[in-house]
C-alpha cells in the first residue's frame, strides 16, 4: 500500500459543506481524502459520510474515516485512520478486511514504533506547527524533529509511509519531502485560500517535483 502523497481532511466550515470539499479537491486532482467531523451526531455523520464517500468513489480517490472504525465499516470505506487513543489496529483490520488501509497518529518515534510493530500502512505524523484545526494537539515537531525521526526510522529499518500534517505551508512542502516524508496532510492550507483550486495546484507541483 502506497500513501497518498497528499491527503486532505475534512473541516467542517459554515461556507462550505464537506460534500463541496470533496468535490473541490477530487476535481482539483488530489485522490486521497480522510472524513473527519467529530463534533456531530452519529445520524449526521452517517449522512455527510455517504455524500463524501460517493463524490471519492466518482473521482476514484481512496475515502478514509477519521477515528471510528464502525463507521468506516458501515460507509463502506477503504480504510480509518486511528489516533493514538482509538483502538487496535489489528482489530480495526478484523473488521475491515485485510485490504483495508489502516493509517496512525504520532507524535513522537517511540509512536512510531509502536504503530510499526502494530502494522499500520501509513503514519501521520505531528503537528508540524500550531493549528487550529485540531484540539489537544501533541507537542510540535519542527522539520528539525521530522529529521530526527525519519532519521531513527532508517537505522531501525522502518519503512512504513510517515505523512507530514499540523499548519503545513506551501513553503513547507519542499523541505519536508526532501527530508524524507513520504507526504502531507493538508486542511486549512487549502480551504482558507482565496482560489482554492490554484493552491491544490501549487501544492501538488511542489510535492511531485520534489519526488520526481
């Protein structure tokens, strides 16, 4: 399993529904999308999920559930993506199927290690810096500790995929992935752009040029 070298995550806005993210940023050419609203009702997250899920499966991008792996089950998505408090993934992948994608939250490389020994497909880690998007956020990383971790990740011969997410910058982008990152997670860095669709693409040329 191969992680999308950009991921987006939903934010509910008062000015545009998680249905119109999706379709923003599917049509925009980014095919790796995470559904997370954590203050709703299980009725509404049902409901906004299958809008998100169909506009991924027209678009053909891979549609993650943040957290609950219940719901991920019940929209028929292709994998959840587990904070560090949010259960086992071996026993997200019972539920899901063995061809679930099943991603983690760290912080730190002993989380890493963990989520290694534990059998994730893919790692976000962070904050890289402050955001608002997330309440009780880890302590921050710096691209001085993603150094260090994707370091330790060499030497211990980790190669699971490690996505950079938490107030990433278009300027950011280059000096993560040439530091080792496989990827970023992105929110706000689209959404609080006045053209939207010309940050996807100024993030996407600068993530790919620098994997070419």
């Amino acid at each position: 399993m191969n992680a999308g070298k950009i991921q987006f995550i939903t934010d509910p806005r008062p000015d545009l529904s998680l249905a119109a993210q999706a379709e923003l940023v599917c049509s925009a050419g980014i095919n790796w999308l995470q559904f997370r609203l954590k203050e709703a009702s299980r009725e509404e997250k049902l409901r906004y999920g299958k809008e998100v899920a169909r506009i991924c499966r027209q678009y053909n991008a891979v549609f993650i559930v943040n957290d609950d792996v219940a719901l991920a089950a019940e929209l028929g998505a292709d994998g959840v993506h587990l904070g560090l408090d949010d259960g086992d993934p071996a026993k997200a992948r019972q539920l899901l199927g063995d061809t679930a994608i099943i991603g983690g939250t760290c912080n730190t490389f002993e989380d890493v290690e963990l989520r290694h020994r534990q059998g994730v497909d893919y790692i976000g880690l962070g904050p890289y810096r402050y955001t608002a998007t997330k309440k009780n956020l880890s302590p921050i990383l710096g691209l001085q500790g993603y150094q260090r971790i994707v370091e330790n990740c060499r030497q211990r011969g980790i190669s699971v995929p490690l996505v950079a997410i938490g107030g990433i910058g278009v300027g950011d982008l280059a000096p993560l992935i040439s530091h080792g990152v496989h990827g970023v997670a992105v929110s706000s860095l689209i959404l609080d752009a006045e053209d939207p669709k010309d940050r996807i693409a100024a993030i996407r040329d600068r993530v790919h040029c620098q994997q070419a």
